[in-house]
C-alpha cells in the first residue's frame, strides 16, 4: 500500500514564479519527511527535511511546510529557475527507525 | 569528500543469470540501505545494513535477493538467476547514523534483464 501519496504526476511553472509540490501520507506514526530532488539517470540528491515537531523549515529558495492533522506536507521554491527541472520525491520515516518510504514523484518544469 | 559510489552504472543479463551491484557509502558512514525504483514508481526500501550485519531485510523479496556489507570493502547486493521483472533502478543509500538523518545516495545501477 502507497504510505506516501504525491497526487500530481507533473507540474509546469514559469521561471521566477512560485512552485508548489504537495505530498499526503496516512501513517501517522510518521514523523520525520524529506524532499529529494532527481535528475533522470542520476540518484535522489537530498533537498529539505522537516521533523514533525516544526510546521515549517526553510532553506534558501526551498521551504517544507508541515500540516500534521491534515497529514500533508509541501514544498515550495521560490522564484523558481529552470535548473529546478527534475523529478521531486516526498519521502517518509519514523524517526526511530530508517526505511524510507516514497511518493511516486512529481516531475517539475520551469520554463524560461 | 565523495559521495555514495555505486558500480556498475549500467547493467545487462540475461535471464537465468546473477546481478552482482555494488555500493561504497559516504566517507564516515556506516550505515548503507538498498532501494529499488520500478518504472514509473517511487523508490522502494529493500534492505538495512551495517558493517557484517543486516539489520532489516523486510523488503527484499524472499528469494533470489542477498546482501551483504562486509567489514572490508563495498556493501553488494546480489540476484541470483534474474529474470525480465528484476529489471529496474537499484539505488544504495548512506547516513552517518540512523533515525532522523537524511540519507545520501549513490547514482544507482540500471539492471536490464533480456
């Protein structure tokens, strides 16, 4: 069963806008979620984690927000750049633990 | 300082044949966990492991699959007598330790079975 459910396949976006990626899970027991960027042919490079004792964490032009009762997590970038064109998984762990499980992924276009 | 390195990148067998994958982790990590990507999907967990020990190996299907990580040299996951639905991404991942630490992973292997 898919623990983590990203439900849009793909998104486009113009350069310099804001891209939203969103992500839901059902395991509540999770409490530690990750975003990973991925290039085609190339590994899953880490992005932006948040635990779930924050609703928010930001990086540069990366922001995850985190809606625990809604069991829902988003990533912004902002502006966006057409560099940020790839694949982006939503993943999740229990803290205490190290599987990760993953989204399907959404692919991402920026366009100039 | 270099990243998770995986060998080989590209891998072709036919069907009945073994897959050997490799995987060195990250400088300074001793925990190293294998992945696998079907087309069109997210990235499955196969297996946890540290130095001479598997820890978790819930989602390595039952037969066929091994891994090890010895105590000298790279973590290897191994199919034995592969067959077409083996095909797919194998990524290996590291961390400095494990629960609540991101994981770094390797470029993965591409295994084609004919």
């Amino acid at each position: 069963d898919q623990q983590v459910k990203q439900n849009s396949p793909s998104l486009s976006v113009q350069e310099g806008r804001i891209s939203i990626l969103n992500c839901d899970y059902t395991n509540s027991m999770f409490d530690y979620f990750l975003w990973y960027k991925k290039y085609p042919a190339e590994g899953p490079t880490f992005l932006i984690s948040i635990s779930s004792i924050k609703d928010k964490n930001e990086d540069g032009r990366f922001t995850v927000f985190l809606n625990k009762s809604a069991k829902h997590l988003s990533l912004h970038i902002v502006p966006s750049q057409p560099g940020d064109s790839a694949v982006y998984f939503c993943a999740a762990s229990v803290s205490s633990g190290y599987a990760l499980n993953f989204g399907k992924g959404t692919s991402l276009l920026v366009t100039p | 300082n270099a990243g998770v390195m995986q060998n080989p990148r590209h891998l072709v067998r036919r069907r009945g044949q073994e897959a050997r994958l490799r995987c060195s982790p990250m400088k300074g990590h001793s925990h190293v966990y294998w992945y696998r990507q079907l087309p069109e999907e997210g990235l499955k967990f196969m297996v946890y492991l540290q130095k001479e020990n598997i820890i978790d190996e819930s989602g390595m299907p039952k037969e066929r699959f091994s891994a090890e990580f010895p105590k000298e040299g790279p973590s290897i996951l191994r199919i034995q007598q592969v067959v077409r639905g083996d095909s797919a991404a194998y990524f290996c991942a590291s961390s400095p330790a494990t629960g609540g630490y991101e994981q770094y992973f390797g470029p993965g292997t591409r295994l084609t079975v004919t």
